[in-house]
C-alpha cells in the first residue's frame, strides 16, 4: 500500500506513521520538517499548510496514493486544498475528526447519525473547534465524494506521544506519590481509545475500503476511572494514595471537569454522555480492537520516562491539571 500522511511527526500523526512503515507499506509525509519522523524509510516532504505555497512540494510531487491521512485541526482551508489538490491522485480520502462535530450535547449512546453542528463551511480559515472539524469533513466529501472519504470521529485518545498532557500528566501527579485526589465513582465507565488502536483500525480503513464516518473510540466501559488510575499507581510504583472522592464535593470546590481533572466527567451529566457513552458498534464491526487500558498506561509511562519526565504540549491547547493547593484543600473536606 502506498500512503500519504499529512502531518506524521506528532501523537495520532506518528503512530499511523509508524504502524504503517511496520507494515512495510510505501509512506510520504508531508510537514514542516520541524521534527524527524521516527519510522525508517519514510519519504519526505516539506510543506507548512499554513503558507500561501504550503502544499508547492506535494503539487510538484509526481506520487500517487492508495490513500492519504489527515489529523489537521484548526481552520478547514488548508484541508480543503488538500483534498482538492489530491483529487485523482490519492484513492481515499482519511480524516482524523472529531465526536465534537455532534451538536451539543448529543444523548448516550448516540450513533454517526446524530445531528451535527450548524454553521461549519469547508471554506473557513478558523471559526471554533467543532465547526473546523465539521468543515473539514465537509471538505473531504467535497473533492472526495462520501464513497471515497472515512470520517475518524474520534473521542478521547490516549497512549504515547500524547500531545494534550491528560494521561501524562495522571502519571506525572501519581508518580509524586502522596494523598491524590481521586475523582469518582471508581466504577465510572470510560470510553478512549489508544492512538496505536486508532493508527491500526484507520490502516484497516484504507485495506478494507471503508467509506463514511466512524465513532471511533473503545465501547462503553472498556476501562472505568479506577482501572485507569489503578494502572497508574502500579506502573509508577510511588506509593501513592487514590482517595475517591465524590463527584458532588469535587463539583462543590469549582473544579472543572476534563481540564482541570483530564479525563473524569461526572456521572449522569451531558459531557459523561458526549464523551463516555458513543455507540462504536460500527467501528467494532469494521475491525476496532482496543487493548487493555494497563497496556496504554504502562506504554505511555515508558515512553514519558524515556522523554525525561515531560510530554510535549501542543501550543493550540491550554495545559491541564490540578493546582496542589486546590487538591490539598479538597483532600481535607470529603471522601467516598
């Protein structure tokens, strides 16, 4: 197989990289060339999307693709020409999407056909994270046609290379050992998926000849939040005390969920259902395998140690975590 990657040196970029050169499959990137891609005999090529000339190396490329794979995330106009300028070169079209292009708040269990957000338009420069997401999808189906296009609707993605900080920083804070303050219920359900998972099953995608969108993380449950700190405290080995604390109490000191405690929503509430509780049937069918959420966290934990202890933070995304006095203080006022 021959693949095009739009990006390849960072987190879901990188893995699909490396599990397709893994493969032996015959891989072009195109970037900034701001960072080496880490799979040997990978062909390069040198673009920033963002320039008036950005895609002038890929226009003068003579390749042709079985498929290409795009995870860009900011405004839509740069996959717009993307697509376009690939149209009749590349026979399948992959973007790494978003569950967020559902409208707010899509209901558990919601499937590909929920309604989406309104106002998204493939010729945008930059609008808000879910309507660049849309008009990127609608972009792709634009130059592609839906035969020809697979719209990743991702949800929570974990593993190593992570570039948002949630699952390091977890181990980071858990690494230091002590009381932590532990979000709960402990048996509250999660829905994720590891990058390498998605970097398989989008490679599967383009073998398969898939087309249309895919909720794309693991089902339902396939961790719960203590199984996911659980792993943290084993593989970090420090020691540390998880004291589960109830929702109420945590929501009761103004902590915000999903930043300032990456990962954890509370139960029962419209952000738990939008991003704990898609219904992934489809992804599943289609080939979706997810390991053991043990395996996740023991990988990234190998892989944040081999960095020096510091993951890589993108410089779209503000930084997550909990500020220790706030956690000290909540500590003292109750627990499950």
């Amino acid at each position: 197989m021959r693949l095009l990657v739009l990006g390849g040196s960072d987190f879901a970029g990188r893995a699909v990289v490396e599990a397709a050169a893994g493969r032996g499959w015959d891989v072009t990137v195109l970037n900034r060339g701001r960072r080496a891609v880490a799979a040997p005999g990978v062909r390069s090529l040198v673009g920033d999307r963002t320039a008036p000339d950005g895609l002038a190396a890929l226009a003068a490329d003579s390749g042709e693709w079985d498929a290409v794979v795009d995870t860009w995330s900011a405004g839509p106009r740069p996959v717009r020409d993307a697509a376009r300028l690939l149209r009749g070169r590349a026979g399948r079209y992959v973007y790494v999407s978003t569950c967020s292009v559902y409208a707010w708040a899509p209901p558990a269990g919601y499937t590909e056909a929920a309604p989406l957000v309104e106002g998204a338009d493939p010729d945008a420069d930059g609008s808000d994270y879910a309507r660049d997401k849309l008009g990127a999808e609608l972009a792709v189906t634009g130059a592609f046609g839906a035969g020809d296009s697979v719209l990743v609707r991702s949800g929570l993605i974990l593993g190593p290379y992570e570039n948002i900080g949630r699952l390091p920083w977890w181990l980071g804070r858990i690494a230091r050992g002590g009381p932590v303050l532990a979000p709960g219920p402990r048996e509250l359900p999660l829905q994720y998926v590891d990058v390498r998972d998605l970097a398989a099953w989008i490679l599967g995608s383009v073998e398969r000849e898939l087309s249309g969108p895919y909720n794309l993380m693991s089902p339902q449950g396939h961790a719960t939040m203590g199984e996911l700190l659980d792993a943290c405290a084993a593989v970090t080995g420090s020691g540390a005390e998880l004291r589960w604390t109830d929702p109420e109490t945590v929501l009761g000191a103004g902590i915000e969920p999903w930043t300032q405690l990456p990962v954890w929503t509370p139960p029962g509430s419209a952000e738990h259902d939008a991003l704990h509780a898609a219904d992934v049937s489809r992804a599943v069918a289609a080939g979706l395998r997810c390991r053991p959420a043990a395996e996740t966290v023991a990988d990234t934990w190998r892989w944040l140690c081999d960095t020096g202890g510091v993951a890589p933070q993108r410089p779209d995304r503000p930084p997550v975590g909990l500020d220790p006095e706030v956690e000290a203080k909540v500590l003292g006022l109750g627990r499950l």
